[in-house]
C-alpha cells in the first residue's frame, strides 16, 4: 500500500542538554514539594559549555541545595568526567520569591477543604489533549516507538565498555501513513557522539547499535507491515561532541517529544519546573485524560480535546472536541461528555490527581516525566493515564 504521507517523531536520552534542564527543573520541583507539597514554585534551567545557571521563583518556606541537586542530575546522566561534568561545572542561580498574591499556597486534596475556585488560571491561555488508536497506550505510533528507542539507547551508551560514548542520544522514527493510519515504519536514523574514529570501530558500532537498539524493538512485525525500513546511525557522519559542550540546553525546549511527538498540536509552553496548581501544566495532562476516555470508550478513532483559560477564572473558558471525522457521536455531544464528566479547574484537577503529594509518597515524581514523554506514561502509573470514567462515555 502506498503511503500517503511519512511522520517523523524524535526522542532523546536523558543525557541531552535540553533534558537535563528539563530534569534539573522538575528534580528542583521535587525538593520542594516532598517537603512542603503547597510549594508554588517556577524552576528553570540553561546549560552551555561548563556552565549551568538556574533561574528559580519560589513561594515556600522550604529549604532546599539547587546547586547540590542540580549536580546530582548531571552526576546520574552519565557526566562524570571530561570537559562538562558533575563536579567541576559552573553552577549560577538567581533565586527570587513568587508573588504570595498571585501564587497562593495551600493543599488541594480528595478532603475537599479547600476552595476549588480559590486557585484561577494564572494566564491566558489554550491546551491540547489527544489519543488515537495507533498503540496500546492510545498514542501515536512514531512518538511511542521513538520513546521506545531511546530507552534501549540509554542503556546502550550506558553501558561500561562504552565509555567511549556520550550519554547525549537522539532517535529520529518515520512512519508511513495512508488515510491518517500507520501502516508500517519507514526509518529510523540514530545520532550519537563517538569519541573514536576509526572506520573499523564505527562499523562495529553501528553494527551493534541495531542488534541491541533496533533490532529487538522492529521486531514486531506488525511494526513494519509491509515495508522494509531504513536504519542508518549518524547520517551527517559520525561527530565528537559531548552534551551540553557541543550545543547548549534550556527547560523547556522539547515540548514535541514531551507530548505526542508533534504528531498533534500542544502549547509549546514548557511543562517541566512548574508546580502541579500552574494551569499550564495540569491541563495538559487533563486534556489528554479527556481524549483518551473518548477513545478507549469506541466514541471515536482519534480525539483532540481543546481548553482555553482566560487569567483570572478557574473554569476553562472553551472546551472543544475534534475527532477528524471519526466519532460515533458529533463532536458537540462528544464536548458536553466531557464537560459533565471532569472538572478541569486547576485546584480540582490538584486534587484528583494528588499532584501534590505524590513527590513525598513516591519519593520523588516529577522528575521521572522529564524524559520519554509526560504522556502515555503507564510504566509511571501517572493518574491521567487513568480510565476511571468511562461508564460516562459508555452509556451513549
């Protein structure tokens, strides 16, 4: 079958520079919220060269090492020796105080002492959520398959007798579309540094990088249906450049591979180094709950799910629904579904969730979605993942 279009996904490993300022970000979030889970706080995180500079607004009464953390983050990516490493790295911070007015502390929990609405939107502004039916998870297939590459390349590079690689990887997953479903993989390009350059060592290399990275996530057949992918590792050629020395790093730069691998629209407003009442953050993980209930309900193949915030209100000021012509329903009674069925203020959404305390009761939470993805994390169990309302959907 002819493909009407090819789809290109990326994901990278956890010693990106982009990703270990998006992991800074949310290890920082972390801290403050496993002792104080009312933190308000806004962490982000720049990286070049031998320098690391923090950028930290916080309303808590929460003490915490940034630098400490920070290093710890850089240590864990596999950045312990050469020109960028754990220890000898730079660490700027400039830590100021969130506004009390504007971010208030208090805890939002399944209690319901608190008022929802005492917590509105802090800015203007319109999210995206979606699922579809190209995987198990409900996500699109280049994303899914390019998250699952970059796992196995992680473990690769990991590895001690490649101390010769960087931990800063790339996976680049092209699938072949007809009539806006996948029927096969088209390509996958893979794009390491390599601190040696002998022909016969890089031919080896790449040799070993589709047996133990490839090899065994293309062997699904259902994958490739009838096409005969390309592998190909540094197509540019190979390059000796290593992390944050080769090009620079900045919290939230990746939203793409943070979401659905740009297969579907998302905000472009980062989601790392906020705290779970920023709107911002918690709705997206709310609209894609919502599109994944409309999915796994049979209401549709595929579903957008669109809220806008005015600041100021709590409650979204639009809620839409999109399912590309293929909801069983219209998409008008698909939207009054989903209103009926969440609460998608950001206190309620706080407390459904628990996005406050689950730092403290799993030790840390956060900063495991700075990499692979915030979305269709089921190995996370993160609560919007959830389908705990699909009798709502089911019943029409």
């Amino acid at each position: 079958m002819k493909p009407d279009y090819i789809f290109t996904s990326v994901s990278v490993t956890s010693g990106h520079p982009d990703k270990l300022c998006d992991s800074i970000s949310d290890a920082i979030l972390d801290a403050y919220l496993m002792q104080d889970p009312a933190a308000r706080v806004a962490a982000e995180c720049a990286l070049a060269s031998g320098v690391l500079f923090l950028s930290t607004r916080v309303h808590s009464d929460a003490g915490i090492d940034q630098a400490e953390i920070a290093r710890q983050v850089v240590e864990s990516a596999g950045y312990t020796q050469g020109d960028f490493n754990a220890e000898k790295c730079s660490v700027m911070i400039n830590h100021g105080e969130l506004q009390r007015y504007a971010f208030p502390r208090m805890i939002f929990d399944a209690e319901g002492e608190v008022d929802i609405d005492s917590v509105p939107a802090s800015h203007s502004i319109t999210l995206f959520g979606y699922a579809c039916r190209q995987s198990a998870s409900l996500m699109p297939l280049p994303a899914v398959i390019a998250h699952r590459l970059a796992r196995r390349l992680e473990t690769f590079l990991a590895r001690e007798d490649h101390q010769r690689l960087s931990t800063d990887g790339q996976v680049h997953v092209s699938v072949a579309y007809t009539r806006r479903k996948p029927i096969g993989i088209h390509s996958v390009n893979i794009l390491i540094s390599q601190q040696a350059h002998q022909e016969a060592e890089t031919r080896q290399l790449h040799q070993e990088l589709i047996e133990s990275v490839v090899q065994p996530v293309l062997a699904d057949p259902a994958l490739c249906g009838s096409l005969e992918p390309s592998i190909v590792i540094n197509p540019a050629g190979a390059f000796n450049g290593r992390g944050p020395i080769f090009h620079s790093g900045l919290t939230g730069r990746k939203t793409g591979i943070d979401t659905y691998g740009e297969y579907a629209r998302n905000c472009s407003a980062a989601l790392s180094g906020k705290d779970p009442l920023r709107i911002d953050r918690v709705g997206v993980y709310a609209a894609r709950q919502a599109a994944k209930h409309v999915v796994a309900a049979g209401l549709a193949e595929e579903c957008e799910v669109l809220l806008s915030y005015t600041a100021g209100q709590s409650q979204p000021v639009s809620v839409r629904t999109h399912t590309y012509g293929t909801g069983l329903l219209p998409d008008e009674e698909i939207t009054r579904l989903i209103s009926d069925a969440f609460d998608f203020r950001p206190g309620a959404l706080a407390a459904v969730y628990q996005l406050q305390q689950l730092p403290r009761k799993r030790n840390g939470f956060y900063r495991q979605l700075a990499v692979y993805g915030h979305l269709g994390r089921e190995d996370l169990e993160t609560p919007w993942e959830r389908l705990d309302r699909l009798d709502a959907f089911r019943q029409h």
